[in-house]
C-alpha cells in the first residue's frame, strides 16, 4: 500500500496521496478481520418469495426486516460484488440524523411530515445501539454526536430557519449553537469559529456494518448470490431476475442497487452519479492528543464542498469531501473513480483544519459513488404491476436512511400500510436531473466553480461575483419543484 507523506500548506493541486484503490480501506480492513461464510455466484435457476437485488445497506437492511417481520419467506439477495463493495463499504460510517437540513425537509415535505421524517432519522442511532447488543455485532461504534463547525468568518452560520422550527417542536437541544471555545475543545483546529454539535449521531465502520448485516442474514437462512449481477428485470407474476449464470423467479423484487441503477432506463433522470473521496491517515495517537481530539464526535465543516472527517478505532483520522466527481451518463468507472485530484483535495482539508498535522503520512485513498438525487433525499417506490419495489436517491446520506428504507420497502412488500409506508419519502422521485449531455458540464461547472471558491475563501479572497451568483442560481434551482411534483 502506498504511504505517502504531506506537507503542510499543500494544495489539493500539489498535494500527493496513495493512488485511489479498487476497494476501500474499510473493506479491506473489514475483510481482512473476517471475511465471512463464503457466498457463491448464482448458478442455475431458482425461486424466492423475495428477491433483492443489491447487497449495501438498503438491500442488507430491507432482508433484515423481512426475517424480522415475516420469517417464513424465501429471500434470495443478490450482489454483483461482495456486500458492502459499494458505497455502503466506502462513506465516511456517520450514522446520521438530519437535523441539519431539517428546513430543506420541511420545504419539500410541509413541517409536519418534514420533523416526522427527521425524527424518525435521529430515533434510528439508538435502535443501531440496540441492534449490535442483540447480534453481538462488532462495527466500532461510538455513539458521541458531531460538530457542524464554522471553520472560518467566510463559513454561514447555523442556519435560522431550522433552528426556529426546531424551537417550534421543542427540539431545539438537537442540535444546539456552540462558540469557538467550545467547538476546539471538540478538537482544536484554529479554524473554528463556533457552529452546531448534535448528540444524534453515531460513527462505525462502515464496511464492519455491511459485513455484519450480511453474517446475521446468512444466519437466518437468507441465500446471498454475491458476484452476481443482474442482468435483466422481467416484469409479471412471477417476476424474472436474470443473471449470467441463472435466474430468480420471485413474487417480488426489490431494486437496491444505488448509482448503478442509473444503467436502467426508467432511473435514467431520477438522480446524478457523483463519487466523492476518501483517506485516511498513518495511526497517530499522540497527534490527535496534541489536537485535544479524544472522544469520537465526528465533524464537519459549512463550505459549500465540505469536509467531513472522523477518527478510527486504531486513532488514524479518515476525511472525505472538498470537491465531487461526476460520472458521465451514470456510467460507474475510469477517472470518475480514481481522480487523484479529488482524493487530494480531501488531503488539504485536513492540514487546512489542522496545520498541527503536517508531515502525517497518508496510507489510502478511494473513492465511492454516489446516486444523488436533486432534492437530496431518497425515494421508495412500487411500480403498478405491485411487485417491483425500488429504493434509491440516498444522495451521500445513507446510513441511516437505508436502515429507514428497509423497514419501508419491508412494509412495500409486505403491503402493511404502516407507519413505514406512509413516509413522506414514499412515492416517485420528487425531483428529476437534467439529461445528458447537458447535465455533466452543468454539473461538473457548479462542481468547479464551488470547489475553487472555497479554495479562494481559504486564502482570504473573496468569493467572486460570477461563483456567487452561480451558486445562488444552484440554490434556487435545487430548492424549486417542477411542475409535475407529487406533491403541491
């Protein structure tokens, strides 16, 4: 493995990292601690009561509900890798509320349904807590909150309008104002200028998650096909999944399968395939002393491409963010994968936040994909023959939404008309992206011009007009609803 030390000041131009892996380092640590019960390809054909195709969180965790809800049924899950392989083994492992974004959610889902939806968020943190004591589940869990810091003047302030709707339904300690003092004390970076700390919010690993989903499910008789993709769908009663080496006859399917669902025509337009980037340091205990950096609170920053970045349980820090790559077409592969410029600029953000760190030696870099939706939430939705499911759209945000997202579909498939299927996420997507080929240098510009004005924010510069006026034509344009949305 590469190993690759930096150099204070660097920028995301200059800065070396390793070069960007095939898999990331917490799979790999993942599987390197336990690889599991083999998992063999489909070959030949085969039944199921349910067949769920995509082995991250949202198809792991839609298999964990149905044995919950109904054990009797046949579930058959299907993987084109390894589980976890995806972006469910690559974010950052923040399982997240989304108090932050609770005014975004209200505007696209009235303040009821929005605070409902948010609320059923922030209960998911505790819920995991009592999941891994009841499957003895080895994740690295640190249930310590994360601070939503203002890392510079030029950084926004908590933002207002959720902090009033908060005050509105009692909520407001969920996600509390803090000043400087108490942010560094959090972790002492001198670009802190205060911001918000919430309690809900847990880290784990996330590939150590995947993983565990995948042990509990085989434990309980789920049959998982991992290096098998689906090749073709074929709608009727029974639906077909067709694979290279077999098919699965199944009374329902469910479609998990995040950005690589862009390659179906019906997703096409439903979200845009971003990959972010991660690295993660050398081990570095006394450092991270030295930054007062002792509890596992993760954090963030408010620019408009931002960090986020977290400790390890062997004390390394992993960071991720400060620019976004875009995948032309929704095609997954090539430099939109391996962009050693993305995987640098995450490095900068790092010694930016804090320069204390310089000389620290970078032992991985990669990067996952994204299915980022332009609403920014997911969708959960039943196609009319009643026995296609999807759930797709969790635009970065995952964790906690596919945990979510699998009691949804569960209820999706098993027609429970429950609480579950009465989420305000339920239904098509609300949003769609431009087509191609206007949508990757739409994207892709937006993408630049935000990237460098941070960079120029940085240094002390202003923004510039043109990047201020594009980004308020972003906002605009992300916060409005078509015409034809579901809802009024």
């Amino acid at each position: 493995m590469a190993q690759v030390r930096a150099s204070g000041g660097s920028r995301p131009g200059d800065l070396s990292v390793p070069s960007v892996a095939a898999r990331s380092w917490w799979l790999s640590e993942a599987l390197a601690a336990d690889p599991g019960a083999p998992c063999p390809e489909l070959a030949g054909d085969t039944t199921a009561d349910v067949c769920i195709v995509g082995g991250g969180f949202a198809g792991l965790w839609t298999a964990y509900e149905l044995t919950e809800r109904a054990p009797e049924l046949g579930l058959v899950l299907l993987e084109a890798d390894v589980c976890g392989a995806g972006g469910s083994g690559a974010n950052g492992g923040f399982f997240s509320c989304s108090w932050h974004m609770l005014a975004s959610l209200c505007h696209y889902f009235g303040e009821e349904d929005g605070v409902r939806y948010a609320r059923v968020l922030a209960d998911q943190v505790g819920e995991l807590d009592d999941w891994i004591a009841r499957h003895d589940a080895s994740i690295d869990f640190h249930h310590d909150g994360i601070l939503y810091a203002r890392a510079g003047d030029w950084q926004p302030e908590t933002d207002p309008d959720g902090q009033a709707i908060l005050a509105r339904h009692g909520l407001s300690d969920r996600l509390r104002p803090v000043g400087a003092d108490e942010a560094r004390r959090i972790a002492d970076s001198p670009q802190f200028r205060g911001g918000a700390y919430t309690p809900d919010l847990a880290t784990v690993q996330p590939a150590k998650l995947a993983r565990e989903l995948r042990r509990v499910l085989l434990e309980r008789g789920v049959r998982i096909f991992e290096g098998t993709p689906m090749r073709e769908l074929r709608v009727g009663h029974p639906a077909e999944v067709e694979t290279p080496g077999g098919r699965v006859r199944a009374g329902h399917v469910v479609v998990t399968t995040g950005a690589w669902a862009a390659a179906e025509r019906h997703w096409r337009r439903a979200f845009a395939v971003c990959t972010d980037f991660m690295v993660v340091t050398e081990p570095i205990p006394e450092k991270l002393a030295d930054i007062g950096w002792t509890t596992h609170t993760g954090i963030a920053d408010s620019r408009a491409m931002l960090y986020y970045l977290r400790r390890t349980d062997d004390d390394r820090i992993a960071i991720g963010g400060g620019g976004l790559g875009l995948a032309y077409g929704g095609r997954i592969g090539g430099r939109a994968l391996t962009s050693r410029h993305l995987a640098a600029a995450a490095a900068h953000g790092l010694l930016w936040l804090f320069p204390q760190l310089e000389g620290v030696r970078f032992d991985a870099a990669w990067s996952g994909p994204m299915d980022l939706t332009r609403a920014g939430v997911p969708f959960f939705f039943t196609a009319p023959s009643g026995n296609l499911h999807a759930g797709l759209g969790f635009s970065g945000h995952g964790l906690t939404p596919t945990k979510v997202g699998g009691k949804t579909l569960a209820s999706l498939v098993l027609g429970a008309g429950d609480e579950w299927a009465r989420l305000p996420v339920v239904g098509p997507p609300l949003t769609r992206v431009p087509p191609e080929p206007f949508r990757w240098p739409m994207v892709q510009s937006m993408a630049w011009l935000m990237e460098t004005g941070d960079k120029r924010e940085e240094e002390g510069r202003s923004r510039g007009f043109v990047r201020r006026a594009a980004e308020r034509v972003f906002d605009a344009y992300t916060a409005a609803l078509p015409r034809d949305a579901r809802r009024p």
